[in-house]
C-alpha cells in the first residue's frame, strides 16, 4: 500500500508542476491593448503638425523633442514593455515608472512579467540617478537589501534592449530620428504618415510607418510603427518587428502625467521598496 502511494505521487509531480507553471502564467499574463487604425479625427488645431508630418516625419520628431526640452522636467507613467527572448518567448512586462530629468532620474516598479527564474532575475524595484550611488543600477528582487551593478554590466545589458540610462519618451525620440536620418543619408529611408489614429486610451495621435529597412536593423527589424500623442507630442507606442511581420519589441506608456511633484526622498535609495 505504502509504495502504491508512493508511485502515485510520483506519476503526479508533472502535473502539479504544469498547474504551478500555468497558474503563474495566467496570473502575470495581460493581453496588448488594441490600438485601432487611423480613423477620421477633427484636424482643427492639427493643421500645422499634420502638414509637417506629411512633408517631413522627421522634422516633425525634431519639433517634438523641441516641446519636450521646452515643457517637461519629470514625469509619471505606467510602462508596458515587451520584448522577444533569445531562447523562449517572454511575458510582457508592466511597469510604474516615475522619471525625472535632472538628473536623470528613474525609479521603477514591476507590476506584471517579472522573469523570476532568469539570472539575474527581474527585480521588483530598481533604482538610478545619474552621478549617484556610484553611478549604479540599484534593484531589489528577493531580499530588502538592493544589488549595485553598473548600467553596461553583461547580465543587466542582456535583460533589456536598452540601458536604464537610455530610457524615456525623449531618448526614444532622439533614436527613432537617429536612424531615421541614417537612413536618409545613405538613401535608403521609406517611411510614411499613415494618418491620425486612437490611442488605447482614446488619445488623437499622429501614426508613423517605418519600412522596410535597408539593411534590416539589429535582431532583423525590418519594421517600425510608432505613435505620437497629439496633445503632448511625446511618442508613447512603437511596434518592432521583423521580415515575417513578428513583434519583436513593443513599447507603450499610458496614464501619463507631465511633471508631478515627487517627495525629495523619492529617487534615493530609501524609496526602493515603498
């Protein structure tokens, strides 16, 4: 009898591994908010911006970094981040982020897709201030005490397609117009004002089409679809994706709010965790 039941909790460790494995997926999964395809929108105070994005997308982009240098100091938001894995396909990641500008500043929060079997594994909090904590990527992930690593170190450069010090709606920008203009330069640029669309959250925003690229990018991206919010001019959704038409990276900011005010402990090492 007693090795009967011994036998029959062996034949059910895969099955209770499988509900355990399933289980955590279901809890950390969120389906991709829809954003719809251009749609008619009032272009009554648009027409400057419309008129530019036709004639020159990127001197479009230029203008928008020119309002973001001009009107924003920090910022508020929840980030969704999604980014294909070398090995196995990964969740997507949902973030609460608070960002500051001088100095630069983010502290970070992880809400959903936490990789908590990667090495190292996704933290629950992380922390950087330029020109602070020895210029360290702060994090905590198991314990109350945070890891230090510089920003390029390999196991913190091989998480994410971009360093902490590279994050942000204005670094974003400055990439997009980077290879945009590398593009043009060799010839080679083909992109299109697709028109004004809906955001997820039903925002007008100016609707960009990258493609293809000659040569295809790093990790094949063949493809880049980005969205400009019309209010803020900030680029808050860009789509990557490859030949075949797959995502490789998606990015989206939401619930954004342009300059709140932070407690002054709110991007020190005590505010990880809280």
């Amino acid at each position: 009898m007693k090795a009967r039941w011994i036998l029959v909790l062996i034949l059910a460790l895969p099955v209770v591994g499988f509900a355990g494995w399933y289980g955590y997926r279901a809890a950390t999964y969120v389906p991709t908010p829809k954003v719809d395809a251009p749609v008619d929108i009032d272009p009554s105070g648009h027409e400057a911006e419309l008129e530019l994005c036709k004639k020159d997308p990127i001197a479009f982009l230029e203008k928008c970094v020119k309002r973001y240098d001009e009107t924003v100091r920090s910022y508020r938001t929840t980030f969704r981040k999604y980014e294909r894995g070398k090995t196995k396909e990964k969740d997507d990641e949902i973030i609460d982020v608070i960002f500051r500008e001088s100095p630069f500043s983010v502290r970070m929060t992880w809400k959903k897709g936490r990789q908590l079997f990667a090495m190292p594994p996704t933290p629950s909090h992380s922390l950087y201030v330029a020109g602070e904590n020895d210029n360290k990527l702060l994090a905590l992930a198991f314990s109350s005490t945070p890891w230090e690593k510089d920003v390029d170190a390999p196991d913190v450069v091989g998480r994410s397609r971009y360093r902490v010090d590279q994050f942000g709606f204005k670094k974003a920008t400055e990439r997009t117009i980077a290879s945009m203009k590398k593009a043009r330069a060799a010839g080679t640029l083909q992109v299109r004002f697709v028109g004004m669309s809906k955001s997820a959250e039903d925002r007008s925003c100016y609707h960009f089409v990258r493609t293809p690229y000659d040569p295809v990018e790093e990790d094949g991206i063949n493809k880049l679809e980005f969205w400009i919010d019309a209010e803020t001019l900030l680029q808050t959704h860009s789509i990557l994706s490859d030949r075949d038409g797959k995502r490789i990276a998606e990015y989206i900011f939401t619930n954004v709010q342009i300059n709140p005010e932070f407690s002054e402990g709110a991007f020190t090492r005590n505010s990880l965790g809280k």
